[in-house]
C-alpha cells in the first residue's frame, strides 16, 4: 500500500488549505506565509495527520487576505504584472481561469510569463507554485486548485524580474560553480536590497538544449544546493535554505510543463540558485558531521518537532533527494535554526 498516496489524499490537506485560504500570502507588509508550503510538505512525506497542529503554532503569523483593487483581465494584465497592491485581483484572475480551464493548460501559458520574475517574495512565489502543482499532479481537487490560484496570483503580483548581469566564467559542475559565486559587497539589509547588489553571477549549463539534459542538470543542482547548506548555511540559516527550494520547486515543475519550457526553466533556476548564494554565503565553510544517521522518515519527524517552516521545507526537500548528504543538510538546519513555539 502507498502510505504517502493515501496520506496526500486522506482530507487533511484539503482541510488545511481551506484554512490557509482565508489568509494573505504575506503579513507584515512583505514577510510570506509559508502555511501553505509547509502543510504539502507535510502531507508529502507522511505527516498529514500533523498539519492542523502546526497550523494552531503558525496561526499568529498569519493576516487577513488583502482587500482588492480591480479585476485582472485577459486584456489588461501586463500592467498589473509586478504591483503587489493587486494579490487579491490576481488570485480572482486564476480563481477564473482555472474554473474554466485544466490546470496544465493554464500553467503552460503562465509558466513563461512568471518565470523571469521568480526572485518576487525572496523566490516563495515559485516556491509555493510548486507545492501546489506537487499535489494537484497527485489529486486533483478544489482546495488544490484554490491553491494554485493563490500561488500564481502571489506570483504575479509580486514578479520580479533580475537584469543586467554580467556573466562569469562557470565550471563543469554544479556544485563547483556555486562554489565560484561572489559574494556581494557587505552591508546590504533585506532580500530587495541585497538582490539589487547581485551584479555579476557564473554561467553554469548554458550550452544544454535537450530537455531531459535539463532536467537532470536542475536534479544535479538541487542536490549541489542542498548538500552544501550542511557546510555553508550558518552564513544565514532560513535564506540559504532557498537556494535549494526554489530550484527544487521549479523541478518538481516540471512534468507538468511542455517540454519545450524546461531548459528555460532550468536556466532561471540556476539564476535563481546563484543570486541567493551571493547574497547570503557565508566567508568560510565549517565541516559538518551529523550527529546521528536518521532514516528519511525520522529526520521529517525531527524537523517537525522543530517545528520552524525553512527546516520543513528543506527537509522535503532532502527527503526527494534521500541521499545521506541531504539528509545531514536537513539536520543541520534543526541545529542553526529557531524553533517554531
């Protein structure tokens, strides 16, 4: 029997999300809601009967969902593209849309459209777009497709393209060429901030055009990302975590996409990968030992123990690669990372 299959399917995702529904994706004026991404993970690994509890723990964090402005159109929608006074209009624009149309085909029209902006809401808007595909491809149902309303609407809204790099010489691998990423100059405050400081980035798989080459070299630096939080994400525990789950979002992506949108996607996701990296290395890697080999089920149950939504969410991220390296990651970001009281 598929345990994993019959906890995403049991009612309590569904359940969770209606709730999440009710909230913005944001609060504090910036900050994300990570309930939705965190309550799929859940549900993904085994963990459905605990996403109500979690909820109770988060549920100060989140606000009422934002008033709207006016209604996003087919026919007006560029210069609603990036204001994030319209989250409300957008998610009524994919309410919409998706009522009227599969949610492949919807995604497939978007896809390209939101992707160069992948870096809005510190890379959560693609992050949670991909929670939400993950489980609409395993059950497709309303509060799924409510969500991925919610996270393409998010997406828009907050779309925020990067420009003007200039490109550095790479290296063969993944892992070696996030290695050569410059650091930004010190002194930088905030996601915006240090992002506008990202000016120059290596250039890593430019030359692959074949989809499926894309889609192994987006695994190649997911896992390249993942390991090296182990040694590098005490430069800035919940940041670096994104380095690792927005490529992992887009990857998991991509089977529902058409073919011919993976090698941009993988090229965006490098992007996305490298500028956090900049933004927040650390000046040294430390060695890291975990301090027990955990089997992929325990370390998600640690992590939600812990309770905090970045230690969650690289944990699914660890448990889809399920090598040891990946997993030591996942418990490294339990030991940098305050818990969720």
């Amino acid at each position: 029997m598929d345990t994993t299959k019959t906890s995403r399917t049991s009612g309590h995702l569904e359940e969770a999300l209606d709730r999440v529904h009710a909230s913005g994706p944001e609060r504090e004026g910036w900050l994300s809601n990570h309930a939705p991404m965190v309550v799929e993970a859940l549900a993904a690994h085994g963990q459905a009967g605990s996403v109500h509890r979690w909820l109770d723990l988060y549920g100060d964090r989140l606000e009422d969902f934002p008033d709207r402005t006016a209604p996003v159109t087919d026919d007006n929608w560029p210069s609603a593209l990036g204001d994030p006074r319209r989250i409300a209009d957008w998610t009524d624009y994919f309410s919409r849309t998706l009522a009227e149309r599969p949610w492949q085909g919807v995604l497939a029209a978007w896809w390209p459209r939101l992707l160069p902006g992948m870096y809005g809401g510190a890379t959560h808007t693609v992050i949670r777009a991909g929670h939400a595909v993950r489980a609409l491809a395993a059950d497709e149902n309303a509060p799924r497709l409510a969500e991925l309303a919610h996270a393409l609407g998010y997406w828009a809204a907050r779309h925020q393209p990067v420009t003007g790099l200039v490109r550095l010489p790479g290296a063969p691998t993944a892992a070696d060429t996030l290695e050569a990423v410059p650091a930004i100059e010190p002194g930088h405050l905030g996601f915006r901030n240090r992002l506008a400081a990202v000016h120059r980035l290596p250039v890593w798989a430019q030359d692959v055009t074949d989809p499926d080459t894309a889609k192994a070299r987006l695994t190649e630096l997911v896992r390249a990302a993942t390991h090296r939080y182990a040694t590098h994400g005490h430069g800035e525990p919940t940041m670096l975590v994104h380095a690792a789950t927005a490529p992992n979002a887009v990857l998991r992506t991509l089977d529902s996409l058409p073919r011919d949108q993976w090698v941009p996607s993988l090229h965006a996701a490098w992007t996305a990968s490298a500028a956090v990296t900049a933004m927040y290395a650390p000046a040294e890697p430390v060695a890291y030992v975990p301090p027990a080999r955990l089997a992929p089920e325990e370390v998600m149950e640690r992590a939600l123990a812990h309770g905090d939504e970045h230690v969650i969410k690289l944990t699914d991220t660890a448990l889809d690669l399920g090598d040891e390296q990946a997993l030591a990651a996942a418990l490294r970001a339990v030991e940098l990372s305050e818990p969720l009281v």
